[in-house]
C-alpha cells in the first residue's frame, strides 16, 4: 500500500514531535507533506501503469486528522499545511 501522508510524520517523527513541529517548524511540515504526497503519487502512477487495465476498484490511503473530541491540529493550520 503507497504511503499515507499525514502519517509520514507521525512515523518519521513520533507523534508528539510531528505534533510539536507543526506549530514550530511548520516550513519543514509543508516540505516533508508535499514529498510523502509526491512519493504516494509516484507508488499509485506505477501501479496503475501495470495494471490499469485490470483494475475495477482502487482504494486510496485513509488520513486520520481527528480524535474523540475533534482535530488534531486546527482548521487554519490544516488549511495551510494539508489540503495543498
């Protein structure tokens, strides 16, 4: 399965240093993010290279940006870091 964005972070950095580094590096998130993003791509181009044609259904990673009581980071920094 290609990468999960979101949790190239947290498995990279732990989650309480991915968590901390958002708020205080966030220029390193955004890079780190855009990568993860880039290489997922780059995995599922070349699945759907070899085997578009027998392909009928195609699951994407899931991201998890939520907790019990809401989300794990703002809907700004989301905004700013994430849905680019």
């Amino acid at each position: 399965m290609a990468p999960n964005v979101w949790e190239a972070g947290n498995n990279l950095c732990g989650q309480a240093r991915w968590l901390e580094y958002l708020a205080t590096e966030p220029d390193f998130c955004l890079a780190l993010l855009q990568r993860a993003g880039a290489v997922s791509k780059a995995f599922y181009m070349e699945g759907l290279k070899c085997m578009g044609p027998h392909i009928s259904v195609l699951r994407l990673a899931g991201e998890d940006f939520g907790v019990q009581r809401g989300m794990l980071i703002s809907p700004k920094m989301f905004r700013r870091l994430v849905k680019p």
